[in-house]
C-alpha cells in the first residue's frame, strides 16, 4: 500500500507541474505581445508631435521671381516717382520697391521711379517729385500707375496722349486723398521736399474703383530669374560706382553674407527713412542710351531715349557681364539679352537699373 500511494502521490505532483507550465505560457506570451507593440505606438506618438512646415505664398512676384501671395501676380504695379536732391533724404519706402529705376533730370540731377507689384506692406513713400516724359515710358512698360506730384509741360501732354493711369498731387485733384505735406520736412528740408503718400492712402484710392488695378488678358512680362543670378563667365564686380554727373554719384558695394549690393549716394549710405536701414538689392543693371538737352527748354530738361536698343552691364553676385537691352514701344518693358542673344536670367530679389549716358556719365567697377 505504502509503494502504491507514493506512486500516486508522484503522479499528482507530475500533474500539477505540467499544469502550472500551462498557466505560465500565456503570460509570458501577453508580455511579450505587450512588449512587441510598444515600439509600433511610440513612432505615432512621435509624428502626432511633429511641428507641420509653413506653406509659403503659392504665387511669384514677376518683377523679382520670390514668392508673393497669388492674389497679386496679376496686379497692375504701382510706379512712384521720387525726390533725389540731396536734401530731400532720406527717402521713404524705398527698401519695400521691387524695381528702383535711377535717371538723369536737368541740372545734373537724378530722380528716381520705384515700382511695386503690391503695395501691402508699404509704408509712407517719398518725397514725391514731378515727372517727365520718360518715366512715363517707364511706367507704361510695366502697365503701371504712376504716382506723381506735378510734370514737365512735355509730361502733361502725354499723360492724356499715351493714356496714362495717374495720381497727381499737384494737378490731379486727388491729393487731398493721397498725399500731405509733412510738417517736419517741411521745417528743415523746404516745402517742395515735403509731399509724402502711403501704401495704404493709394491702395484706398485704387480700391474706390478710379482705375483698372489688374493686366488685361495676354499681358506678359518676361523676365526670368534664378536662385543663384550670379553670370557664370562674369568677372569681378565687387565694387560698382555709376557717375551721372558732378552732382550724383550712386555707388553699389558687394555684401557676401546678403548676396546683395549695397547702395550708396552722396558719400554715405542709401538709407530708407521708414526703417533706418540701407538699402540693398540682388541685381544692379547699366543701362546705356543718348540723353540730350530739349532743344529751347529754358529749364534745360532732358530727352531721353527710351525705345529702340543699346548695350548695358549686369550685375549679380559680385560678378558682371556685358548685356544688351531692347523696349520695342513706349508700352513694352525692357527686354535684357548676353552678347549672344540668350535671354538674361537674373538673380531672385530686387533690382536697381541706372540708365545714362555714356558720354556724359561713367561707371567704374573693381
């Protein structure tokens, strides 16, 4: 008896292990189910808290190939002209210009025409100056609004001639709704460098409805840009210095760490009043055409060619290369060519465009 209950008592002890292993099996086989599913949840949880990329504008500003909001890709620009004695800086509103063309005036002066694809963001410009007959040309190239305070007798004939869209702050009866005179510089610069506008005051005009604000079907502006504008085969152009005359000197020094010129005139910085800060851009174009005085004009105002063709320097990227230029019509933009004909490519970002006379002007480079 004593064999046969040790027997069964082996038997029972044989059973409860086996049973017991049993009991084991799915936990251990849970944990690791637990542990094999963690690392499928822990990357989840890493990309629910990942921070999305900004979407930036969808369209592209075509006066400088950088990114703008869709919306004003087919804005009729706004063409400003501006006051560049020296006593009229700094000027305002410059930095915010997509194009700033520099020109002769009379008496060895410049002014200067600075266009906007939008004016969002702009804030007081001036001070605004008279215009002439080629800033129109200048204007209507872009299929541009001109902003303006009075004209040359030459300029007041074309306007209704050549159907020229513009706020006047003189004669245009819309200076009560556009422009002021600012006490300040009217104190100490003198009241006719005292006319000032903003991005805001024109856009409320042009909002009224007075004007077409936006290209007609089929306008186009050609002008292709690249990331990197720099000319491949340039040579050296770190340091650019464009003579008008004995008065005005506009210089433009290569800024590596921007991959812009910095703008200088009257032996200092070119500064824009609304920020304090000088200006730069990313392209500088010499342009080359005849100036000459108009014959019997007693205030010995200029003719300056703006159609037809001539030669011209580009620069980008601290390099140059001889161009050619091309305005087929008063109502054509610049076209800009390489000595064979290829379309120029310019560099993503702002513009300064000099147009002078060769025999009256000089530009150096280094």
């Amino acid at each position: 008896m004593k064999r046969f209950f040790g027997l069964l008592l082996a038997v029972l002890m044989l059973l409860s292990l086996c049973a017991c292993g049993k009991e084991e099996t799915p936990a251990a086989s849970a944990s690791a189910s637990a542990a094999s599913s963690e690392p499928a949840s822990e990357p989840a949880s890493e990309e629910s808290e990942e921070p999305e990329e900004p979407i930036g504008p969808s369209g592209v500003n075509p006066l400088t190939g950088m990114p703008m909001e869709e919306a004003y890709e087919n804005n009729r620009p706004v063409a400003v002209m501006l006051n560049d004695l020296k006593a009229a800086q700094p000027q305002l509103g410059v930095s915010k210009a997509d194009i700033i063309y520099e020109v002769p005036a009379e008496g060895g002066i410049t002014r200067m025409l600075a266009i906007y694809q939008t004016l969002d963001g702009v804030e007081n410009l001036g001070s605004i100056r008279s215009t002439r007959a080629y800033y129109l040309e200048l204007a209507l190239g872009h299929d541009a609004l001109l902003v303006h305070a009075g004209g040359s007798p030459e300029a007041y004939a074309d306007i209704p001639a050549w159907g020229v869209d513009n706020m006047d702050g003189v004669n245009g009866g819309s200076d009560a709704r556009i422009f002021w005179r600012d006490a300040q510089r009217r104190k100490t610069a003198g009241y006719e460098h005292s006319m000032l506008t903003s991005g805001e005051n024109i856009q409320g005009y042009l909002d009224a409805g007075h004007f077409r604000t936006e290209h007609e079907a089929g306008y186009t502006y050609q002008q292709s840009f690249a990331q990197d504008g720099t000319p491949q085969a340039g040579t050296p152009a770190e340091h650019v210095s464009v003579k008008y005359s004995y008065y005005k000197t506009a210089t433009f020094d290569y800024d590596a760490s921007s991959g812009t010129y910095l703008v200088g005139q009257y032996g200092g910085a070119y500064v824009d009043g609304n920020t304090g800060e000088q200006v730069g851009v990313t392209n500088v174009l010499t342009l080359e055409t005849s100036i000459d005085t108009i014959s019997g004009d007693t205030a010995g105002r200029l003719a300056v060619k703006m159609t037809g063709s001539g030669s011209g320097t580009f620069f980008c990227g601290g390099k140059s290369v001889p161009i050619q230029w091309s305005k087929a019509s008063r109502n054509e933009p610049f076209r800009y060519t390489l000595s064979d004909g290829t379309p120029l490519t310019l560099g993503q970002g702002t513009s300064y465009v000099c147009i002078l006379s060769p025999k009256s002007s000089t530009v150096t480079v280094r």
